[in-house]
C-alpha cells in the first residue's frame, strides 16, 4: 500500500495554489490570463481613454443647448455616405448620445482588433510555435486546453467592460453640462454589454477559424467580416447593393439598442450573443478533433520574379514588404473611392446649408468645399493618416523581424557593414510605404475624375500619406537601432495613437497650443488642396532620414540581438 | 602556420549574466577545430564575438589578423558562416534564398553552388516555410559553404540533419580542410568531432577548460580497464594502486578507472591468472563528459 499512497502523497504536496491556477503558471487559464495582462491593460486603458476625453472634449465644444442642437441638426441632414460612418444620430442632444454617434469606429472596430488578435493565436499561435503539443501531451485533454484558453480571454474582456461601464458612468456624472447628460447605470451597462458582443463576435470567428486555416488566415478573416459589415451597415443608404445585404451585418441587428441614447433593445443582443457561442463552440471543437497544428492551405499568389527582390538588402526589404503594402493601400483606396464617391452630395449639403459652410470654415479656412479635394481633405486625411500609421507599423514590424528572428545574423555575415544594411533594408521600408500611398493616389484619382474633379492636385496631395507613414517608420527604425528591433512597431503605434489623441482632443479639452503642435500631423496644411505646408514636410523628410541615420549609427553601436 | 583565429582574454558579460571569460584560443590555418561545451556554456557567444554581431566587454578576437570590431566586413568577405538557430525568408522558396545571399557576396561558382544543392538533396523550388528543420539547416549549410570561403564558422551545423547528411556534411569539412580551408565548429556530435577535429577545446561555464590535439585531450584522461580472472577478485588490492577509481567487481570480472600512467595495474596483474585483459582510451565523448562530472559508469566497458 505505500508504492501506492506515496505518489497520491506527492501529487497532491505539488499541487499549484490556488492563486497560480487563476493567474500564474499553475493552469492553462491562470498563465493565459498571466500572458494577456498587457493586452488587457492596453485594450481596457485605451477604451477607458477614449471615452473619458471624448466625454470631457464633447462637453468642452458642444456644452450649451444652441451648440448641442447645432450639431444634432448637422448630423441629421448629413449626406447617408458620411452618416455611414458615424453611429446612429439619435439622442444627440445629450452627452452619452452624442458620443455614442461621435465614435462607433472607435469602440466597435478598434476595440475588436484586441479580441481577434487573441483569439486567432491563443491557440493557433502557440500551435505554429510547437508549445501547444508539450501542452497538449502533458495530460490536459485538448477540450480543457481550448476552453480554458478561452476562459481567460473571456474574463479578460468581461473585467475590462466592467470598468468600462463604471467609466462611462463616471464620464457621465463628471462631464454633464446640459439636463439628461448624465449616464444611467443601466445606460452605461447597455453599452457596455454591447461593446463586449461587439469585440467578442469578429474575435470569436477568428477562433473558429483558426484550427482550420491557421492564425494569420482567421484574423484576416475575422477583420474582414468585422470591416464588410461595418461598411455593408453604415453605408446601406449609399450604395443599393449593400441595402440588400445589411440584414447579414451584424452592426445592423443591434440597431435599435443605443443605450446611451436612452434607447434599449436588449433583445437584439440574443442573435450576436448567440453567434459568439457558436463560433466558440466550433473552435473548441475544431481544436479538439483536428489535427494539431495541421491547416488548410491558403494558396497565395507568387511575386513576379523583378519584384521578390534578390540582388540586394533594399530590394529584399521591399520585396518583403510589398504584401502588406498593398492591403492597406488597397484598404485604404475603396474609402477614398467611397468617400469621392459622396462629394458632390456633400458639397450641394453645404450650397443649401451656409451656416455648417460657415462653421466648417472657420476649422478649414482655405477648404474647397465645392471639389472633391477639398471634401477628401476634411473628411478622408486625418483618418487616412491614422491609418497609415498603422500601415508604417506592419511595414517597420517586418523590417524589425530581420533581427528579432536571427535573420539578420546571416545577412550580417555577409560583406555588408551593418550601416550599410541597415540604410539599404530602410530605404525599402521607405519604397514600401510609398508604394501603400501610390496605391490611395490611383483611387484618389479615379474618384476625382469619375466625379469630373480636378484630379492632379489631390492625387499629389494625397502623398501626404507617405510622408507621415515615412516620417513614423524613421522614428521606428531610430528607435530599433538605438535600443532593439522588437521595440520598432510599438514605438510607431504609440506615436500615431498619441498623435492622433492629440488632434483629436487638444482643442475641445483646451490643452496648451505648444502641445497640439507636437502632432505631427497638424503641420502639412490641406495637400488635397495643393495647400501644403513646408514645417510637416520638412519634418517629415528630416525624420525619415535622421531616423535612418540615428538607426544605422545606433546599431553599429550595439549588439545584434536574437 | 598562421593564427586564422586569435582570442586574447575575450570576454563578454551580458550584464549581470555571464557569458565568456578570459577566453583564450589559436585556430591555425587549414585546421579543423572543434570547439564542445554544454547548451549555455558560452560556445555561441565565442563566435558571435568573433563574427563582430556582439561586441567584447574585454579582450580581443582576430580573425585573419583583423580585431574582429575594426573590419567586420574584411572578415565577413572570407568566412562563411551557419548560426545555431536561424530563420530565413519564409516567403522565398530555398533556392531564391541560396540566390539572395549569393548575390549579397557579388556571386559565387554557380557550378559548385548546384552541385551542393544535389549533394544536399535539396529542393529548391519549395518555400523555405514549408521546410523541415533540417531541410532548413541544408539551406543555411549552402549559404555558408556556396562562395567556398577561406574559414567556415559553423554553430552546431549538424543540428537536426539525418545521419546521411551529417556524413556529406563532415565529408565536405573534410575536402575544405583538404583544399587549405579552415573550419571552427561547435557540434553536440562527438563522434564526428573525434573523427574529423584536428583540435578540439571545451569550454565550460564561459571559460576555456580544455585545447588539445582530440589525441592529446585522451591522453592527459584516464582509460578504462577490464580484468578477467580465473580465481577470486583481488579487489582492494587494485583499489589501493595509484589513479584507480570506481573499481567494481563482478563475479570474475574487474572494472576500473585509471587516471594517470598504467603501469602500476599491469604489474599488479602480472601477478595473478588472467582470462583476459581490455584497456581502452576513453572516446571523446567520455572525455567530455569527464570535463562535467558525468563519467560514464565503470561497469559500462566494452572490449
């Protein structure tokens, strides 16, 4: 009887606390939920961010009934192709309302990027890494693995909404400047539980079809699905066809729940809550009886020989890089062709309308609002910039991975000085970037002629894009060679956040001007006009160029790091 | 001979983490020298030193005369080089990836590169993601072996290769070795060391413990001796001599370890009947192991 109560002895001596198992080493879910504690702290800082300025600026510029209604009433006669990308204009005369129309994009497509990114690796990811079969053999049945994993991700985003709720709360109580600005509890949880089906559904499609077409496949999938129903849904009054498919997106089911604007329809909830099991269940399930680490092949098409780039670091580092910039230009480019698209209604709003002529030019003095261009300037270039810094990110975070991955110690025991490498692979992250910003000056084009615009002055000008996207990526790239790679991508993605949370805040909040001149992007004037101004494209190009230099002198300085 | 290779007091500290100390070594041109030590004992910092990917906190490392931080690039332009875990373009297919970085060097005898590839059994057409591991190391092995340069420094270049291809890989050091080149090799595959290696050093915790000739790192270790006798085991008798250890007795049968000069065991065994007696150097394997306190037991010797 000793052989056999002394390993019963041991093993429960062994046993984790209980502590580790929740977060800790001690289970699947306690080191998953360990591992995303710097998402969770990002995503839930972020949202929390968001909304709390975005309340406290709303408060700011629109704290009187005559500004309110100002707004209320734009909102309403706004052409249906840029209230497609607003929320639903309902409540406006009140501060949750009006934030919840303000920044739909924000909270329901930013937010979400979090739980796909999670959900298409937490398993997926550790499957391509090989870790999950050490998991997987050390006696924890694959279902458990799964759900676990899943658990974690789920108490994640159910602890941030909960803050969330007691933000929007708070934002409600602390910002209210005009009766019925206050936030109910109920409001604020309606909103929250809203948000939570809004992050979970693209994430929980990206877990379904993970097992199945691998970690990279499902988030583009999941983004996919999230960006077309958003689209499909805003731009349903725009674009018959997709009035035909809006009953499939899944912006559209929840229509009529817009809590913060005192309208509740917690019964919309039911289909999209129900979605998200079902595409949990499926992923748990394709985990368990699938093959590990054993996808479908996604074929993708072959770079033509000129273009893979074999002769040397810059043509390698474009050719690389050349995937990433064409989606995202080609992203980029079907909003631009959407937004050229509902110029000229914009423009005859504004012939009817002198009073909004005559607010928006007091933002934009010099705006045409009677070309195409000057529409693109308003509505497409603070966007577009945002974007194209996430573009730079990708495109640096590639270039980074030379190093990181031990690719650059091969490269580097080649003839090649380290400088020399590290100028050469820049300038083709450079060539990348503007090859991105090409592909949006084409669609810039065709949407400026196809509405018999002038189509040369905000087709140069929409290479505005490739300066900023250039200006980040040397930053990027000055701070991977002072410090490391890995830091490349980050170090772009906090810049083009905090530039834009600058733009977008620094006024309504009244912060000092020499601050709202740290954004970058402040400083290039209209381009889409042929306005450009001198101090953004200077500091553009000195940034693209000293970034290399600073990068290629600091990496000569330092270790190569794996 | 030239030094291809000079280390004086090379030494690297990753802060508070060791990682070489006082590493000093000569790699004479046209040797073969394998460099052995356990994961972690500072075998890849040595070279990465060298190649100038990471720079020394003290001390100096030539190669070919050159401090290895002065002309990297001098260096680079003569070596070719394998590191102990990489990864390449997952995007290309193998063989645009022997191209890329045959044209990062100006070129390279088109010839011998194809004739590598065969060597290799490579497929060139398929996408360096869809490799296995070693189909992945046979990749990297072309790169560093395609210019035919005048040292190879190659970081455990067997890893996850099948036996056949560490036979083509050792065979192919061999004729490097034949034509006048240098080979500096870190490898977990001692036998081949033993049989390829003119010299060999062992690091160990990041210091330099043993640099011999493989002949001579056996010769200052100890041999294994196996004594059969007709009658009784005199077991304290042989217990007692000079440089016996982890002496065990088994029916008829002696075992030993002997540190040092033979002679003492023989004379005592003169003196008894024997059936048989078996005295074998130790392999290189188990002079590395003895560098580490994991001798192999006594009672594993074999005729």
């Amino acid at each position: 009887m000793t052989a056999g109560t002394e390993p019963a002895r041991l093993a429960v001596a062994g046993r984790p606390s209980l502590w580790s198992r929740i977060y800790g080493l001690g289970s699947v879910y306690g080191k998953t939920i360990r591992d995303s504690r710097r998402a969770f702290a990002l995503a839930t800082g972020l949202i929390v961010l968001l909304f709390v300025t975005g309340g406290a600026a709303i408060a700011g510029a629109f704290g009187t009934v005559a500004t309110r209604a100002q707004a209320a009433s734009l909102a309403e006669i706004l052409p249906p192709i840029f209230q497609g990308l607003l929320g639903r204009p309902v409540g406006l005369s009140t501060l949750g309302g009006f934030i919840e129309w303000r920044y739909v994009v924000l909270f329901f497509i930013l937010i979400p990027i979090w739980s796909i990114l999670a959900l298409s690796s937490t398993i997926a990811g550790e499957a391509a890494r090989g870790s999950l079969e050490l998991i997987a053999t050390s006696g924890v049945a694959r279902r458990r693995i799964a759900l676990e994993k899943l658990a974690a991700h789920l108490t994640a985003v159910g602890l941030a909404m909960v803050i969330f709720a007691i933000a929007i709360w708070v934002t409600g109580q602390a910002f209210a400047t005009l009766p019925g600005d206050e936030i109910a509890p109920e409001a604020a949880v309606g909103y929250a539980a809203l948000t939570a089906i809004m992050i979970l559904l693209p994430g929980a499609i990206a877990f379904a079809a993970a097992p199945f077409v691998g970690r990279g496949a499902a988030a583009g999938l999941a983004a996919l699905v999230m960006l077309a129903s958003y689209f499909v849904n805003g731009f349903r009054d725009s674009i018959p066809v997709f009035d035909a498919l809006a009953p499939l997106s899944y912006f559209s089911w929840t229509f009529d729940h817009v809590p913060l604007a005192g309208l509740y329809d917690w019964g919309s909830l039911v289909l999209p809550t129900a979605l998200v099991v079902a595409f949990l269940v499926v992923g748990v399930l394709g985990f368990e009886r699938r093959d590990m680490a054993s996808t479908i092949h996604v074929p993708s098409p072959h770079l033509p020989r000129f273009l893979v780039g074999l002769r040397d670091p810059l043509g390698r580092s474009f050719g690389e890089r050349i995937p990433a910039a064409l989606a995202w230009g080609l992203g980029l480019s079907l909003y631009v062709l959407l937004l050229a698209s509902g110029a000229s209604a914009m423009s005859e709003l504004f012939e009817r309308l002198p009073t909004i002529e005559a607010m928006l030019r007091a933002v934009y003095p010099n705006a045409d609002l009677e070309s195409v261009g000057g529409m693109l300037q308003i509505v497409f270039v603070e966007f577009g910039l945002v974007v194209f810094g996430f573009t730079a990110a990708t495109i640096v975070g590639g270039w980074a991975s030379d190093e990181s991955s031990g690719r650059l110690e091969v490269i580097l025991s080649n003839p090649m000085t380290r400088m020399a490498w590290l100028i050469r692979s820049g300038l083709g992250v450079y060539l990348a970037i503007l090859l991105s910003a090409a592909v949006v000056a084409v669609a810039t084009a065709i949407g400026t002629a196809s509405q018999g615009s002038d189509v040369a002055t905000p087709t140069l000008g929409s290479f505005v894009l490739a300066l900023y996207g250039i200006a980040l990526a040397g930053i990027g790239i000055a701070a991977a060679g002072l410090v490391r790679a890995s830091i490349a991508a980050p170090v772009v993605i906090v810049v083009t956040v905090g530039t834009f949370l600058i733009t977008l805040f620094a006024v309504p909040l009244k912060l000092p001007e020499w601050f709202a001149d740290l954004a970058l992007t402040s400083h290039y004037g209209s381009p889409l006009l042929g306005d450009w101004d001198l101090v953004g494209v200077v500091a553009s190009i000195v940034l693209g160029v000293g970034g290399l230099l600073v990068g290629a002198w600091g990496l000569s300085r330092r270790d190569v790091r794996v | 001979m030239a030094a291809v290779i000079q280390t004086e007091k090379l030494t690297k500290s990753y802060g508070v983490h060791r990682g070489i100390v006082d590493v000093d070594l000569e790699v004479q041109e046209g040797e073969i020298f394998g460099f052995l030590g356990p994961n972690g004992a500072g075998k890849t910092t040595t070279i990465r030193t060298l190649l100038d990917l990471i720079r020394p906190t003290s001390g100096v490392g030539r190669v070919f005369g050159i401090v290895s931080s002065d002309d990297p690039v001098a260096i680079h332009r003569r070596i070719g080089y394998i590191p102990g875990e990489f990864t390449l373009y997952d995007r290309l297919t193998g063989g645009q990836t022997i191209e890329y970085f045959a044209n990062l060097r100006r070129g390279v005898d088109k010839a011998y590169q194809r004739a590598l590839i065969e060597r290799f059994d490579i497929d060139p057409k398929r996408r360096f993601k869809e490799l296995s591991k070693g189909n992945k190391q046979k990749i990297g092995l072309v790169i560093a072996l395609q210019h035919q340069p005048e040292l190879l420094i190659l970081d455990e270049p067997t890893s996850g290769l099948d036996p056949l291809v560490q036979q083509s890989f050792f065979e192919l050091v061999r004729e490097a070795k034949a034509e006048g080149r240098t080979t500096f090799l870190s490898s977990h595959i001692l036998s081949e060391v033993e049989k390829t290696c003119d010299r060999v050093a062992i690091i160990r915790e990041g210091r330099l413990v043993k640099l011999d000739s493989v002949e001579g790192l056996r010769d200052l270790a100890h041999h294994q001796v196996e004594l059969r006798f007709t009658g009784p085991v005199p077991t304290a008798e042989f217990e007692a001599l000079p440089g016996v250890s982890e002496v065990v007795a088994m029916d008829h049968v002696l075992r030993m370890r002997v540190n040092g000069p033979i002679t003492p065991v023989v004379r005592a065994a003169a003196r008894y009947e024997l059936l048989d007696f078996v005295s074998r150097e130790p392999t290189l394997e188990e002079t590395f192991l003895a560098q580490y306190g994991h001798s192999p037991d006594a009672s594993e010797v074999t005729a």
